[in-house]
C-alpha cells in the first residue's frame, strides 16, 4: 500500500513539472495579436478626417471653377452676337452709310430687332442735313436687309419719301428713286429684254403720304427704247410716248414699291424690292 502512494506522488509530480513548461514559438495556427493604443486610435481618426475635409475641399473647388468657367464662357457667347444676327456691327454700319450718306453721323448702334422681328443692328443715325427732316434717323441692318424705319412719319419738314430713296429691283428692271425739294420724286426706271434691247421709264411727280404708304403720282412719263448692236454700241433711241401717267407706292408694311403704270401695265404687278447695290 505505501509503494503504490509512492508511485502515484511520482506521477502527479511529473504531470505538473510538464504543465510548467513553456513552448519556444507560437502554437501552429495561431494569430499575431495586434495591440492599438489610445494614442494611436486618436491619430489615425485625426488622419481620416483630414484627409476626408481635403478631398472634399478638393472637389468643391473643382465645382466652383466649373461654374466660372461656364459663365466666362456665357459671358463670350453674349457678347459674338454677330453670329446670331448675320452680319457684324462694321459691315451693318457700312451699308446704313450707303443709304444715309458717308457725311451722316451715328449717334448709336445696338441689338435689336426689325420691323418684321429678325435680329438686326439697330443703328441711329443723324442725317448729313436736318434743316428740312428729322434731327435722328433710325435704320435696321442685317443679313441681306438695311433700311430706315418708315413708321417714322414726316413732321411736314421733310420730303416723305425721304426714308424711301435709292435702288429697287424687281428681278429684271431697276427702279432709282430720288427725292426733288420736299413734296416731289424723280424715278427712272431700266428694263432689259435682251442685250440687245432696253427700255427706259423717266418720271416725276408729286408725293403724298398715309400711315400705310408714300406714294408718287405721276402724268409725264417717257418712255424710251434703246437698242444696242453686238459690239455693246448704241444703235438707236426711240421715244415710244411722253405722257404716260401713273402711281407707285412705296408700302409701310413690307418696305416694296408697287409701279402701277395706266399705260401699257409695264410692272406686270410684280413689286420692286431694296436693292443694295
């Protein structure tokens, strides 16, 4: 009985002289335990937040100039209207100059819109003469139009027809049209059948004008034949009458002038149109 509770006291001493041992290297399998501490953990947040405020910042800006950007560009497109009208302010100019004389002065030029709502250069203009007319003349020029607004009725001091002189076509004559004094017009009017022919109306008469149209009443009309031979020289001249009577009207509403000839119906009814030549 003693020699079994000796044996037994050997074994239990060996059993805890084993569990008092410790391994070398970590157990197979096992994970590295990573330590953080209060220190760390606050450092890392303070980083995450900056980093966060800049791209934030960051991006703000980015929208901020694209937003500036977008308005420079508005601001350029705003200001090249030229393209939206047809053609630019010097060229607009120009062709007011051709109605109004190279001597008128022009007291302003803006955007705006004609009588019959195209966009157009609105261009104020002060006659080379305002004795007689109007202290100011206002023009509309744009693409392949210029010409003075005709609503501006005459004060009595002006000839009526003043707003309405220079050329006219109506696709196979020319109509000049001129002013004489204040009450009176002188329109020539040139027709070509071929090279080789032509026909020229002289007239002249008296002007009156409405709301709707300055007209011109004539009774001494001359019309003239001309022929030509192939080298371009003149062959002969015939005058085929002298007295021929008649109206033209030059329309408020679209700006044409209508020949209506008590003669021989030389128009065919077909208007005349402002022609810039």
């Amino acid at each position: 009985m003693k020699r079994v509770n000796i044996i037994t006291a050997l074994m239990i001493t060996a059993t805890l002289t084993s569990c008092g041992k410790s391994n070398d290297g970590p157990a197979p399998n096992s994970k590295p335990t990573v330590t953080t501490t209060v220190t760390e953990a606050v450092t890392t947040t303070a980083e995450s937040k900056t980093t966060t405020e800049a791209t934030t910042k960051t991006t703000e800006e980015a929208s901020k100039d694209i937003v500036d950007n977008s308005n420079i560009e508005g601001s350029t497109a705003a200001s090249d209207s030229s393209g939206n009208i047809g053609v630019d302010r010097e060229t607009a100019i120009s062709n007011v100059k051709q109605l109004a004389g190279s001597g008128a002065k022009i007291v302003s030029v803006t955007e705006g819109t004609s009588l019959e709502g195209f966009k157009c250069w609105v261009v104020v203009v002060e006659p080379v003469t305002t004795e007689n007319g109007p202290d100011t003349v206002t023009y509309y020029s744009g693409y392949q139009f210029c010409y003075p607004d005709n609503r501006i009725q005459p004060d009595g001091k002006q000839n009526p027809l003043m707003n309405y002189i220079g050329n006219y076509s109506n696709g196979r004559a020319m109509m000049y049209v001129s002013c004489i004094g204040t009450d009176q017009a002188s329109i020539v009017i040139k027709w070509s059948g071929n090279v080789a022919d032509s026909s020229v109306w002289t007239m002249s008469g008296n002007v009156t004008a409405t709301t709707e149209a300055v007209t011109v009443t004539y009774n001494n009309c001359t019309k003239e034949s001309v022929s030509y031979a192939g080298d371009g020289s003149n062959m002969s001249n015939t005058i085929d009458y002298t007295d021929g009577s008649g109206t033209i009207s030059f329309m408020a509403a679209d700006n044409k002038a209508y020949w209506y000839d008590s003669q021989e119906n030389a128009s065919g009814g077909v208007p005349f149109t402002f022609y810039n030549e």
